[in-house]
C-alpha cells in the first residue's frame, strides 16, 4: 500500500463540530496544531496526516461536508510504500 503525507488545514466556526470532526481525524494523524481565534469566534486546525491518497481526500471531503467547517488539503511528492 502506498501512503502520502498530506496537511489538511481546517476552520472551524461552529464548536459543536469539533467531536465529530475528531472522530473523522483519530486514525491517522501524525501531528495536530489547533488555534483559537476568539476575536473572530474561529478555531483554526492544521493536521498532518500519513495514509493512503483515497483516504486523505474522503476524511477531507467528509470534514468539508460538517456543518461549520472549511477544509483545504496539500499533499507531499513523498509516496511511501508500506
């Protein structure tokens, strides 16, 4: 199986999405940065993840879908083989 680096930057502006939004993320995450930005009532999310291509882009569509939530994914040139 090939695997990819990949950074999925999230905002989030409902906080009621967050545990459901953690529960797409839990599985293949390599680091997490999480800012808050109260003056403007957002939360900002940066998650590395490694895992196959398929599976980054359906967490990232599936974070895309939740109500409150704007999502963007880069991906590395770096396909490892596992």
């Amino acid at each position: 199986m090939e695997t990819r680096v990949a950074v999925i930057s999230l905002i989030v502006t409902q906080p009621e999405a967050v545990e459901e939004l953690n529960a797409i993320l839990h599985t293949y995450i390599i680091g997490r940065m999480g800012l808050p930005y109260r003056q403007k009532n957002v939360n900002i999310i940066c998650v590395a993840v490694d895992a196959p291509q398929d599976i980054i882009s359906a967490m990232s569509g599936k974070l895309g879908l939740l109500a409150g939530v704007n999502t963007k994914t880069v991906y590395s040139n770096v396909i490892a083989k596992e």
